[in-house]
C-alpha cells in the first residue's frame, strides 16, 4: 500500500501538491479537509484517523507531540518534517517521493522522519 499524504496548513503549498498529484500521490490538504486554523495536536488526530502521514513545516512543534504519542503509547500515521528554508519546491517533492517510494504506508508506526535526511 502506497503512503497516503496529509498537507497541514504550513505545508499545503499549490505547486507541491498539484506535483505531487501528477505523480499519482494520494494527498489531502488541510483546506480540502476543513481544518484551517485548528491546533497541531487535531491535525495530527485527523491525519491518524485518516491513515495518513502528516507533512509539516512545523518541526518543533509535531517532534514534541511526537515524542508525546511515543510517551504515552499512542499510535500515529507518521509525520514527515520538513524545512521550509533549505529546499525549494521542486527539491522537497523529490525528496517525498524518495521516501514514499521507500516507506511502505503498514510499516509499524508511530514513525517521524526529517526529509533533510532523504537528500
């Protein structure tokens, strides 16, 4: 099963996700979603109950409430951080097909992972 996207409010850029649709990529915005201006603990929720990674910019915050959900035995989708400095658009799509192509979606979780490291 292929990983399947949430883009919360930080990360939901057009470009990066009509690309990444192109490619066949399964992704949800937060608008599309009707979560605009929700806390990052209810993305993360609506991501998990959706079966679906989140993509942040966001990292402080989601690898603290990562950390959280791993404290507590909580199971998540995965979150994927993101530096919204370092990369342009068309290098941050590379790096998440990298690894989508690499991550399948029912590997155990609650799993994080920083795409500076799919580089």
């Amino acid at each position: 099963m292929t990983l399947r996207l949430y883009l919360d409010e930080d990360a939901m850029r057009h470009s990066l996700v009509r690309a990444l649709r192109a490619r066949g990529i399964d992704v949800l915005t937060a608008l599309e979603a009707g979560m605009i201006e929700r806390d990052d603990r209810a993305h993360l929720e609506y991501a998990t109950e959706q079966g679906r990674a989140l993509c942040t910019f966001n990292v402080g915050d989601f690898y603290q409430l990562h950390n959280e959900y791993v404290a507590q035995g909580r199971w998540h989708a995965g979150i994927i951080l993101m530096q919204q400095q370092s990369c342009s658009v068309g290098e941050v799509l590379r790096r998440l097909l990298r690894l989508i192509a690499s991550k399948p979606a029912n590997e155990i979780t609650p799993w994080i992972e920083f795409l500076s490291a799919w580089g």
